[in-house]
C-alpha cells in the first residue's frame, strides 16, 4: 500500500524566513512524488515533481529514498506563498501504477 | 473555456435524491479522475477512466456511479446520500493514466441534508 504523510497540518513564517513543508511516503517500489498547491480561490495545481528537478517559484524539493521524503524548500518565502499545499505519490507498478495518493495537506502562511 | 470544468459548482441535494456531477475537459486528456475532499481527510481518489475504461474504483460505495461517455466528460451519479457524504468532490484530467502532470477543475461543493 501507499502512503502519504504530511505531519504539519499547519506552518507560519514571516516574510524572508525559510520554509520546509515535510513529506514522508510510504512504498516498496520507486515512486514518483509531487507538491500540488492550491492559492486561495484557485484551483489545486501542480508545482513540482521530483524526476523534474527544477526550481518552481523559488521551491526545490529533493527525494531522499533512505528517509523516504520528499520535503519541500523555500529559503525567503513571499506572502503569496501562503497557500495549501499537498504532496502527492504515484506508483510505479501492480495495482498502484498510475494512481495518485495525497497526503493531507499543510496550510502554509506567510506574514508581512 | 479551456481547462477542466465542473458543474454544478455547489449543490443541496437531500438524501432521497438522484443528481449527477458533471466535468468537462478541453485539454484533449486521455483520463480523467474523481477525487473527494472532505474536511478532515486528505484527497481520496475514487475513480479512473483511461480512454474511457474504467481502471480504478478504490472501494467507492454503489451510492455513487461513474460514467464516462467519451474522454472529454466524466460524470458522477448520486443517489441515496449519506450526510457524511458532503465534500468537495474534484475531477482532474491527465493526458493518459500511467503518468503526467494532473489538470484539476473547480470542484463541486456537495452538501446532503
């Protein structure tokens, strides 16, 4: 079974603080991991995945299989950071391939 | 409208009603998805449509029924709620099932009476 933990429900910084959302997973094969976000009156959209690699919106997330997570990094976080944000893991084969298992989201704030 | 679309955007249906949920995809996706947001669980998938097959229903009560008409519409019929089914429920769309960025709509807002 897959599984999708985000300990922090909810997360506060100040402006120009660094930021990390935690995520842990839970799978036997190679997953494939994400961060969606949802903005406030927007839509859940997807920000980054691992295999990617890339810098989205000042966000870096690195897979670290030996502790199975995949934290989520802002050094100077904006206030229009402030948003919910969910990791997200898909499987790899059997009766997981291709199905996306959520954590339960981290309600980011960012204050002035 | 390009995107993913979903109507109604909110809903009050009591227990002994039939209504259905509809969502609509201009991306030219392959799969499509129903997920349900409640407010104390994290997002649960509840089905998968891939070129119009159904390849996934995670243990999703009969109460709710998918249907799949081409890979442009997912619908999602109701019938005899439970309080404890109100949610937001959440389609989404990727250009096929095994893999790819996931388009999500606006949600419907489900509340049973």
């Amino acid at each position: 079974a897959q599984r999708v933990t985000q300990p922090e429900k909810l997360l506060s910084v100040f402006k120009g603080a660094p930021v990390e959302l935690k995520c842990n997973y839970s799978y036997s094969g190679s997953p494939e991991l994400f961060w969606y976000v949802q903005y406030s009156r927007q839509r859940l959209q997807l920000l980054l995945r691992h295999i990617s690699r890339e810098s989205i919106k000042g966000f870096t997330a690195d897979l670290n299989k030996g502790e199975t997570s995949f934290h989520l990094k802002k050094p100077f976080a904006q206030e229009e950071d402030s948003a919910m944000y969910y990791c997200a893991l898909k499987g790899a084969g059997g009766t997981s391939y291709g199905k996306l298992t959520f954590g339960q989201g981290t309600i980011l704030t960012v204050h002035p | 409208e390009t995107g993913v679309t979903q109507t109604p955007r909110h809903l009050v249906m009591g227990m002994t009603n039939k209504k259905s949920l509809k969502c609509e995809q201009h991306l030219g996706h392959n799969a499509m998805y129903w997920y349900k947001q409640s407010a104390k669980k994290p997002l649960e998938l509840m089905f998968v449509y891939n070129f119009k097959e159904q390849t996934e229903n995670n243990s999703v009560p009969s109460r709710f029924s998918p249907e799949c008409p081409n890979s442009s519409h997912l619908f999602l019929h109701l019938h005899t709620l439970q309080p404890e089914d109100s949610a937001l429920y959440l389609c989404a769309s990727s250009q096929d099932g095994a893999n790819n960025e996931q388009f999500f709509g606006p949600g419907t807002r489900l509340t049973v009476l």
